[in-house]
C-alpha cells in the first residue's frame, strides 16, 4: 500500500492524499455516493470509501464498495442485508452496481 491510505476523488478518479485536513474536508463538502437503486424493499448503494480496504501487501487500493440494506432497518433476518462487494475503480463500482442490482432483480428483489 502506498502512504497513509487515505484517498479523495477527483472527478471520477481516486487520487492518494496525505493531507488529512484536505482529506476531511473532501469528505464534509462532496458527495460519495456512485449509484443508489431502490429494488422492492431493498436499498443497493455503492459508495466511495476514501480509506484503502486492501489489506493485502499488493494489488490495487480497493475503494469502492456495494451493499445491500433492506428497507426495515429492524430487519435481521434477510440473509441480503449487509451483503457488500468492493472495488478500486469508480468504472468497476458502477458495473459491480449494475451486477449486484440485475442478481437482486432475478431474485425478486424480495
């Protein structure tokens, strides 16, 4: 992993920052929300993380991340909620969104 970790966007691209003053205040003034799709009762989001979730000592900065959240926040029996899946790019998140949405749709988004 490279420096400390800690990432902004800029534009759609994910740029490494030291700064943690700068750092925090990307994440006070932008949003980070790559898609939000609302399925039945279930709520797909894909975020960007701004904190590399690699915790490996190679490969790529994994940044991105989509879950799974039912709509009855209460809920803690669907075995949906809290399925999460993440990645480095915007350009991988917006697809995985799209994948993880499709595979909700055929289950019947229940």
């Amino acid at each position: 992993m490279e420096g400390c970790g800690r990432y902004i966007l800029v534009g759609k691209k994910p740029v490494l920052c030291n700064d943690i003053h700068v750092w925090a205040n990307f994440f006070g003034d932008n949003a980070r929300t790559v898609r939000k799709t609302e399925i039945g009762n279930k709520m797909v989001s894909t975020v960007f993380l701004g904190l590399d979730h690699n915790f490996m000592t190679d490969g790529p900065p994994i940044l991105f991340e989509t879950m799974i959240f039912s709509n009855d926040s209460f809920k803690v029996d669907d075995k949906d909620d809290g399925f999460q899946v993440r990645y480095s790019t915007w350009e991988e998140a917006e697809a995985g969104h799209e994948r993880v949405c499709e595979k909700l749709k055929l289950k019947g988004g229940k």
